[in-house]
C-alpha cells in the first residue's frame, strides 16, 4: 500500500512541471458547449457529446482545439462503454484531419470509427464511416476503391431511412462515377440525392445538387440540360443571396456558352461573375472568372484580350498559391501543435486527478518528503533536459518553417526557372535535414515503368552532376513501385535495409552508396504523379521525425508549384510567340489585302480604260471615212479618239515631208481648249527630237517639257504656250517614204500605261489602214480613167471593123435566105465573115480566129 502511494505521490509531483494550456473561442456555439462542458462534469454520454460537438464547431477554424475535444470525446466515451460516442468521435476527428490535409491520420480516424462501430452494431455511425472513407479516397483519387464504400454507405442509410444520410451518399457517388467517366450513372445518384433535398428543403445543399448535375450534363456535351440545371442553382443562390454560390453558377453558365459558341452571353455572364466575386473578395472565384474570359476571347481568336486575362490570372493564381502555402504551413504548425496539445490534455488529465486525491495523500508527504527532495533534483534536470530538447526542436521547426517560406517567396519558383528551382530545393532540404543525398527522381512509363534521377544534390560536393547511370525499373523493385506508384503514399524507412518498400535496393543500390535511410515523398502535377524527392541519410541510420516528414512534404508542394509555373512559363511563351507569329502573319494579310485591293482596283480601272478604249476603236473602225479612206477627215477623227481615250490636252498628227525635210500638222484635237491653236509648219532642224523619234521608230517621252530646250527655243511653233508639263511622241510608218508623228501634250503629270501605249498603237494601225485605204481608192480612180480611154478607143475599134464587114444587101444578092449570127466575145472580135463575087461566082466565108478581142481582130486585119 505504501508502495502504491509513493508510486502517486511521485505522479503528482512530476506533474507540477507540465505546463497545462487552455482554450479560447469566439464563436457564440462554442461558448455555449464550453459553459455546458464546465458546469457538467460527470462522465456520462451527454459530456461526451458535448465534447464530440465542441470538435465538429472547430473542425474548419481551430484544427488544435478540435482535435483535443475528439481526444477527450473518444477517451472518455472508451472508459464509459459509449461506443457510438466513440465512433462518432473518431469520425468528427478524421474530418477535422482531412481538413488539415493529413489524409493518412484521417483515413486511420475512418477506419478505426467504422471498427468500433461494427464491432458494437452502431448503425448510423457505420453509414457515416463508410460514407467518409468514401470521401477521403476520392479526395486521393482512388475512385475504383471508394465506390464500394459509398455504396454501403448508402445501403447503410437506405435501411435506416435517414433521408439527410441518403442525400449525401447519393452526392458522394455521383462524384465518384463523375470521375470514372460514368456520366449516367452519375447524374441518376445526383438527381436522387436532389429529390431527397428537394423534400427535406435543404436550400443549402440544392445548390450543390443543381450545380453537381449540371456539370455532369456538361461533361456529356448536353449543353441545354446543364444550363437548366445551372440556372436552377443561380436563382436559388440569389434567393439566399449566396454570392460565393452566385459567382460560381454564372461562370459555370459562361463555360457552357463558351462551348455552344455564344460568345456573348458568356461574356455577360462571365463579366457578372467576375464583378461578384470582387465584390465580396472571392479570389478564387475572381480566378476563375478569368480563366473563363481568357478562353471566351481566344474562341473568338481576339488572342491580345485574351492574353490581358490570361495574365491576370496567373497573377491572382499566384497569389492564391503563397496563400495556399502560407496555410499549407499553418496546417503543418496545427498538426505539430495538436500532437502537444495532445500530451498536454494527457497530463492536465492526470494533474487533475492527482488534485482530487491530494487531500488523502498528505499524511504520506512527510515519509516521503527526503524522497521528493530527489526526485525534484531529478525532475529539475528532466525538466531542463526537456526545455532543451524543446528549445531544440523549436529552432529546428523555425529553421525549416522559415526555409519554406524562402521558397515560397523564391523569384526562381515563382517565375518558372525549373533546373534552377530543382536545385535550390533539394539544397535546402540537404542543408536543413543535413543529409547527404537529396535527389529528384521523374517518373517514367514508355516503353517499361521506372524513375530516373533528374538531379542529385550531394551536401558534401554540391557541384556534383553526374546522374546517367542512377534509373531504377519497376519489375525489379515491385514493392517500392506499388507503394510509391499505386498507393501513392510516403516511404518512411528509418532503417531501409529492413523496410519492405526499400530492402531490395540493398545490394545494387543501399550498400554500393552506403545508404541507411530512406525518406521518399511523390509530388504531382495536373496529370499526377510526376517524380519523387528522395531523401537519403548515409554512414549511420536517421529517424525521421514528423516535422521533418511534414517539412518535405512541403517542400514537395513547392516543388509542384515550380513545375506549374514552369509549365506556365513556357505555355506564355508558346503563347506569347504565337501572338507574335499571328501579328506577323496579321501584318502581311494586311499588306496583302492593300496589294490585292490596290490589285483589284487597277484592274477594275484598267477593265473600265480598255473598254472605253475600245468602245473608241470600234466607233472609229466603223466610221465611214475610214472604211472608204477619206484622208482628209481621218487625222481629225484619229486625234479627237487620242484625246477623248487619254484625256490629254491636246494631239497633234504631223506629216513629214522628205524633199522639204518639214514637218506639217494636218489635224489636231484639244481636251480643255475651245479654240485650238494654229499650229505652223516646223523643220526637223528646229525640233530634231521630231527627226530622232522617225529614225529610232520608237516612242519618245518627255517630261517636264516646258524645261526642254528644244521647246522652249521654238515655242512660236506651239502657239506660245509653255505650261504643259509632259509631251509623248509616236512616230506613224506609213510606208517608206510616207512618214508621220503622233503628238500628245498634257499640263499635268502623266502615268501613261501599256493600255494607253497599245491604244497609240491601235490608233496608229487605224492610220495605216487608213492610208491603204485611202491608197487604193487613188489607184482605183486610175484604173478606172484607164478603162474608160481603153474601152472608147475599142469602141472606136469596132466601128471600123464593122465597117470592112459585108453588107447584109450584098449577101442578100447572092443568098436570098440567110442569116447572120455573130456576136463578139469582146467588143472587137477576130473573128469575121466574108462575101466576095468574082466572076460570077459568089464566095462565102466564116473565118474563126485563134485569138480574141483586140488581138485577134489585129490578126483578123
């Protein structure tokens, strides 16, 4: 008995050097259960509750306090056989742990609520267990191993008839078969899930509900039934004047126009959104808002805007992820911070048990008193032993929380500089952690599954680089594989030569680098696992403690975010080099247009000058005094055709004649003149360039002509006028010693172009055919005159050789019936007829002629 009271007195003693904390709450629930808790004190179901409430109020503010009250709830629950406060402890504990991101303490909490509460038949707390070991794999992605777990859970609820139970069970696996790709089954579980709610009229939870169905029909391409859904959750959401909700259902809307191509009203609903979430400072939602008109411009390939956006997001994304990070560290001060607080409710526990019985202790103090005495010596060292160690650990802990904020805040990471982050990561984790290896291994699949090391820091050579030899295959380490891969949780080898995952690297990996212990921790990226930060102790084993398991973990995240924003970077200078690109290519369209348009133009103009040039030609060709070649009227014609299709000034036709060596203006035609002026003979000494043109037979061009010599000099010959600016030459070949000049004068700049050459051209033909004509209808004249004299002198031909004929009374002597036939070919004939009487005797001929017309009636003569 003696013994057993020293044993307590020691107990109490001892406990006067733990410190005890206390607890502080804002909220009006919470106070209320803490006033409850203090003034019931007995051990009964009702405190347990109590204390199990007070860890559900502070599951999503103080992670410290809920966490002692689900310890007290559990423990106390345990010592009076409430099982179903122990399950419901457990639960309202693995929630809070999920919470805080420690999904392995959670998914202990889950399981260890559902064994209780199987092993003792608390229904409710079954359901439930199941229903949140459900959520906690999806939340890992285990979606193939949570579907039967929400499945029970339902069953669970179904038997039961609690309808709030069947409501979420129904949530949890719409969600599961949403990301399984399982789209029908999973909007057939949303839709119970929203008929329960619907009758229970949970406003709350209908807007999840509407929003859960309305992205399922999204994902399955059926546009009109997830708006329907959508603006369900909109209008109720403004009913309960829910603006986080509000934000939310339009950019969901404004997602769906995007995809149906209404580029409009997803704008109006986008900038809603946006408006929203500034309103009430929703930086995520204020994210997302412009994520979703970053996509809305780029659908309408207004890239510029689309950047604007683009930007905006990324740096209000960035700003989420220090914050992120900033809580990520919280989370990991609250894990530490509950772990203490866990021991200090142990001794406050037990310090206050000591109290009670302090009274029935006293008569032993004095029997003990020297003993005390050396216990308290050894206390004391305990004690300050302890606050070192503490001291210790808390520097430690500063060191590393401080080291994750460097990081966090390292321009390096946050600007996408990936091999630069990669080695200042794995250098501070060496440095901190003062461990030999930090290493990153990348996750390989094609063609065999395998880690290869992306980078090696040795703390001892941190210039080392060489890493071409280090991969490891899965097919021969198949247990590090399925846990690292597969299960995707932490290896935690304190000795790694014993620890299943990581004994079989002991011959060609542990012993050849003098390896001891192991700490891997995988990080991830969008499509998952994407390598693993390796941490390898050397020479002598390391425990690894949970700050520091926690500290990597960290480190892991920002190892995740440096992968994102140097995913990000290269995607905005993918992004910025096609805007670049699609400038360039703007550009040149935009040239290409001017050309084609300019193109376009000209052509239009020229097809408008050709067909006027040749509605010109045709008139002239068909006007009479061309087609009959009437001289006279054809240079007047041809210059009026000049100036009516050119629009010049004036156009002159000259003809040069070759004995005087003088060229004679025999027509001209004026544009803006009404009196031409009398143009006057002009020798080719005084105007030689009127010679040059003849003899080179080409066109000559002048510019600027009142500045040319030989015109000003002989400026009398074009009736004083010395204004006009261009003067174009076209010589006219008319035959050898036929020549002439086409003269065109203009007093203005002028372009003249090959449609306004080839008409030249074509009038100068006209001239041509002119002159032939003209030509042969001189010589025609001449024939005829000829023809006239011939046929009058063979006219005077015939009546001469009528004359020597006999008459018909002579033969008519001689013959009485007869007759003459004879009709000359020509006018004369060779052929004759004779009558001749010699003696007495009458002599007929008819003599035919080997010849016709006038040489044969010469030979007939």
């Amino acid at each position: 008995m003696i013994q057993i009271r020293y044993i307590r007195l020691l107990h109490l003693f001892l406990c006067f050097f733990i410190p005890v904390a206390g607890f502080a709450q804002n909220k009006n629930e919470v106070d209320s259960l803490l006033r409850l808790l203090d003034k019931y004190t007995r051990e009964d179901t009702t405190r347990v509750r109590v204390l199990s409430q007070l860890c559900w109020k502070n599951r999503n503010n103080d992670f410290v306090a809920a966490i002692g009250f689900g310890k007290q709830a559990y423990e106390m629950a345990e010592r009076i056989k409430d099982y179903k406060g122990m399950s419901e402890s457990q639960n309202f504990m693995g929630v809070v742990y999920r919470n805080m991101g420690d999904y392995v303490e959670a998914t202990k909490s889950f399981f260890e609520a559902l064994k209780v509460a199987e092993q003792h038949q608390v229904a409710i707390q079954i359901a439930y267990s199941n229903n949140n070991i459900g959520d906690i794999l999806k939340t890992q992605k285990k979606f193939e191993e949570a579907l039967p777990y929400a499945q029970k859970a339902l069953e669970l609820f179904s038997q039961l008839n609690d309808e709030r139970g069947m409501g979420y069970a129904y949530v949890r696996l719409g969600e599961i078969y949403q990301s399984l790709a399982q789209y029908d089954l999973a909007i057939n579980n949303l839709r119970k899930s929203l008929e329960i709610r619907l009758k229970l009229d949970d406003k709350s939870t209908l807007i999840t509900s509407y929003n859960r169905i309305g992205t399922v029909h999204s994902f399955k391409k059926e546009y009109d039934q997830a708006l329907e859904y959508y603006k369900k959750g909109l209008d109720l959401s403004e009913a309960l004047d829910d603006k986080r909700a509000i934000a939310g259902c339009l950019d969901n809307i404004a997602w769906v126009y995007i995809r149906l191509g209404n580029f409009a009203l997803a704008q109006e609903y986008a900038l809603k959104s946006l408006q929203t979430a500034q309103e009430i400072k929703a930086k995520v939602d204020e994210k997302n808002a412009y994520l979703t008109l970053s996509k809305l411009y780029e659908g309408q390939a207004q890239y510029l805007i689309s950047y604007d956006y683009y930007k905006k997001y990324v740096q209000l994304n960035d700003s989420i992820d220090n914050i992120e990070k900033a809580t990520q560290l919280a989370k990991m001060q609250a894990i530490y911070d509950t772990k203490k607080k866990e021991q200090e409710n142990n001794l406050l526990r037990k310090e206050k048990e000591l109290t009670q019985r302090e009274a029935a202790e006293k008569d032993f103090i004095i029997v003990f008193v020297t003993i005390a005495f050396l216990l308290t010596l050894a206390a004391i060292y305990l004690v300050f032993r302890s606050k070192q160690k503490n001291a210790r650990l808390a520097v430690q802990i500063a060191r590393e929380n401080e080291a994750l904020m460097q990081l966090g805040k390292n321009v390096n990471i946050l600007s996408g500089e990936w091999e630069t982050s990669v080695q200042h990561i794995t250098q501070t984790i060496a440095e901190i952690l003062q461990i030999e290896r930090v290493s990153i291994w990348k996750l390989e699949t094609i063609p065999t599954l395998r880690i290869e090391c992306y980078h090696l820091h040795l703390l001892s050579d941190a210039n080392y680089q060489d890493t071409s030899d280090l991969v490891l295959y899965a097919k021969d380490y198949t247990a590090y594989f399925e846990t690292l891969v597969d299960q995707q949780a932490l290896i935690v080898a304190d000795d790694a030569l014993k620890h299943p995952a990581t004994t079989a690297f002991t011959t060609g990996y542990l012993i050849p680098l003098q390896i001891k212990s192991m700490l891997d921790v995988p990080f991830f990226t969008e499509t998952g696992i994407w390598g693993v930060i390796c941490c390898e102790a050397t020479l002598r084993k390391k425990h690894w403690h949970n700050h520091e398991i926690a500290f990597v973990k960290s480190a892991s995240d920002i190892l995740t975010i440096a992968h994102q924003s140097s995913q990000r970077k290269i995607a905005e200078a993918k992004l910025q080099e096609q805007n670049t690109l699609l400038e360039s290519q703007k550009t040149q369209l935009e040239a290409q247009r001017d050309k084609v348009y300019l193109l376009h133009n000209t052509i239009n103009r020229k097809k408008l000058k050709l067909e006027k040039n040749f509605e010109i030609l045709s008139e002239l060709a068909k006007n009479d005094a061309i087609v009959n070649g009437e001289w006279q009227k054809i240079s007047l014609l041809v210059t009026q055709a000049i100036v009516k299709a050119l629009q010049v000034a004036v156009c002159q036709m000259w003809y040069y004649n070759f004995k005087e060596d003088t060229f004679y203006c025999i027509g001209q035609n004026t544009h803006q003149f009404d009196h031409p002026f009398p143009p006057k003979p002009l020798p080719t000494i005084d105007m030689p360039i009127f010679g040059e043109a003849l003899q080179i037979k080409e066109m000559v061009k002048i510019e600027d002509a009142h500045q040319f010599s030989e015109m000003a000099a002989h400026n009398h010959y074009f009736g004083g006028w010395l204004h006009f600016q261009n003067l174009i030459i076209y010589p006219v070949l008319l035959s050898e010693n036929q020549k002439g000049l086409l003269v065109c004068f203009d007093n203005k700049p002028y372009n003249y172009e090959l449609e306004d050459i080839a008409f030249l051209k074509s009038m100068h033909d006209e001239i041509v055919i002119a002159y032939q004509g003209y030509r042969r209808k001189q010589a025609q004249a001449r024939l005829q005159k000829q023809n006239e004299e011939i046929t009058s002198s063979i006219n005077y031909a015939r009546r001469i050789q009528t004359a020597f004929l006999p008459l018909a009374q002579d033969i008519a002597e001689a013959v009485p019936d007869f007759f003459i036939l004879y009709q000359p070919r020509d006018i004369v004939s060779g052929d004759f007829y004779w009558c001749e009487q010699k003696a007495g005797k009458t002599i007929l001929a008819a003599a035919d002629c080997t010849g016709h017309g006038v040489p044969g009636a010469f030979m007939s003569m």
